[in-house]
C-alpha cells in the first residue's frame, strides 16, 4: 500500500513527462523542415542512450530472460509507437492523430486486464474516458478545423495506441524486476537504437529510389523513411545548433529522462492510471504553441481543456 506523499511523487513524476512530452510536438515540427520521421527517432533514440549513461554511467546484469522484455519494450514502445505516430501525420491532419493516440489509457487498462487479471474497467473508468476525449477532440480542433477521417493515418495512429498499450503490459512486468529504472530504460533505448539502425539501413536504401512518385501518399510515406548519410548535406544540418538542441532535448530530456520519470510513476501509481495522463499531452502542447509560437487558443479549446482535465480526475474516482 502506498502511502499519500508516494503517490503525489508518482503523480508529479507523471506530470513532468507529460509536459515534455507535450513540447516534443513543437520540437519535432521544427526539425521536420530538415529531417525525416526516422531519422529524427534515430539520433533521438541514440542520444537518449547515450545520455543515461552519462546521468548513470553503472553497468547492471540483467537475465536474457528479462533482457527479451526489455527488446519487446523498446519494439512496442518505443520503436512502433513513436514511428506510426509520426508517418501518421503524414496521411491524416494532426487533429485527428492526437484524438486517436489519446485512447492509449482505454488499450492500457483493457490489455492489462485481460494479460495480467487486472481489474481496471470501471464504471467511472469508462466515463472519464468519454469525458477526456471529448474534451480532448476540442483541444486539438480549437475552432478551426473539421474531423475528416483518412483510413490509413487513422488506422496507423490507432496501431501507436495499440502498441503503447502492450508497452505499458511490459513495464508493469518489468517494474517487478527491482531494477535500476535508468539502467532498465538505458536497456530499452539499447535494443530501440539496435532497431532504429535497421530500419535506417533500410531506410538508406531509399536514396536510390525515385521519390518522384505519381502516387503522393506513397511519396511521402517513403520521405518519412528516407535516411541519408550525404556528408555534405549532413554538415549543413547539424550546423543549426538548433536543430542539435531540438534533438538533445528529445533524446535525453523527452526520451531519456521522460521514459524514466514515467516508468517510476507506474511502478509507484499504477501503469493504468498513470496512463490516463496521456489525455494531457494535446492540452501541453496547445498551451506551449500558445506562449512559444503565438498560435491561438479559442474558448473551444481552453473549455476543451478543462473537460478534459475533469474526465481525467473522474477516471480516477471509487
């Protein structure tokens, strides 16, 4: 049984990674003018490794049996959930790939309880859900645009969701292991760079293909996949300290740091209701665009805002 100050700190825990999160969108767009999906994810991925030695530079054995865990983490997690996402964005309108991501607590407790015998469906469970949602479809339309559906960037941002939620299955599993979180997240992004630097092999090869494509869909889902090692073309963009700064920040901070922060407020809170925080993130990132880059917010948002937060607060009810 935690006790209240434990659980306040694994609610603070979850609201710091939260908030970073939430700013990652910004980040991401603004490197996106010089980068693709995968290879942002890839030097993300590997600063965040590198970055956990640094804060923790002490080696731990772990068992191959666990060591299969934390590759099935950074697959799902990691790996599939940060990928889909971002290619989704490619084939729908932000709006609609924020709403769908955010149904990441409805698969956590609905995994949970069918792989573990966790009991989370409440019945105030599922009412807060609707509420967040809701609120969080006002959030992320802010006043300004229309629901349009497009099959495959929906399809791929509810997969994300999908894979989020077997992430957050195996986290609940690992935490029980009395691992250092920073040498077990160290571990995740491990085997994350490990798949991130195939598919950017893979992704090399889409230098010699033709992207001038009759078919835009497919042209871009290949630009998301484009991965380049052009030295000349390299030196100009990581000449842009801000463009190093942004990938600093998503690797170590939002990545390294964020995934630890996080892992510990599921070992302290519980995987399930810490995972209603996600409904959050739009909220973060609105708010932020807001003060940093000036972008509007209308009462439909900030009304989206706070019936979000109120879903948030009633999911958690007895």
């Amino acid at each position: 049984m935690i006790s209240a100050s434990q659980k306040v700190w694994g609610i603070f825990l979850a609201a710091i990674s939260i908030f970073f999160w939430g700013i990652t969108f910004v980040c991401t767009k603004y490197l996106l003018n010089d980068f693709s999906s995968l290879e942002i994810l890839t030097y993300r991925f590997i600063a965040a490794y590198l970055g956990l030695w640094i804060i923790h530079p002490k080696f731990e054995k772990i068992t191959a049996k666990d060591n299969i865990l934390f590759a099935l983490a950074a697959l799902t997690g990691v790996v599939f959930y940060q990928l889909f996402e971002n290619i989704a964005i490619h084939f729908t309108n932000a709006s609609n790939v924020s709403v769908i991501v955010s149904i990441c607590p409805l698969f956590t407790a609905v995994i949970n309880q069918i792989f573990l015998k966790e009991k989370h469906l409440s019945l105030w469970f599922i009412i807060g859900f609707f509420i967040s949602i809701t609120g969080v479809a006002l959030v992320c339309f802010n006043g300004n645009t229309t629901l349009q559906f497009n099959p495959k960037g929906d399809f791929l941002a509810l997969l994300s969701g999908v894979f989020w939620g077997f992430y957050s299955l195996i986290i609940s599993i690992t935490n029980k292991r009395n691992y250092s979180l920073v040498s077990a997240t160290r571990r995740i992004f491990f085997f994350a760079v490990i798949f991130m630097l195939i598919l950017s092999v893979m992704g090399w090869g889409l230098q010699n293909h033709s992207l001038a494509s009759n078919n835009q869909e497919n042209s871009d889902f290949m630009r998301s996949l484009f991965f380049t090692l052009d030295k000349n073309l390299n030196v100009l963009r990581f000449s842009n300290p801000w463009n190093i700064i942004n990938l600093l920040f998503l690797g170590v901070v939002a990545s390294g740091i964020c995934f630890t922060t996080w892992n510990k407020a599921c070992q302290i809170v519980g995987t399930v209701k810490v995972s209603c925080f996600i409904y959050l993130i739009p909220v973060v990132t609105i708010t932020f665009a807001f003060f940093v880059l000036g972008e509007e917010i209308t009462p439909l948002g900030a009304l989206g805002a706070v019936i979000t937060i109120a879903g948030l607060f009633i999911s958690e009810k007895k």
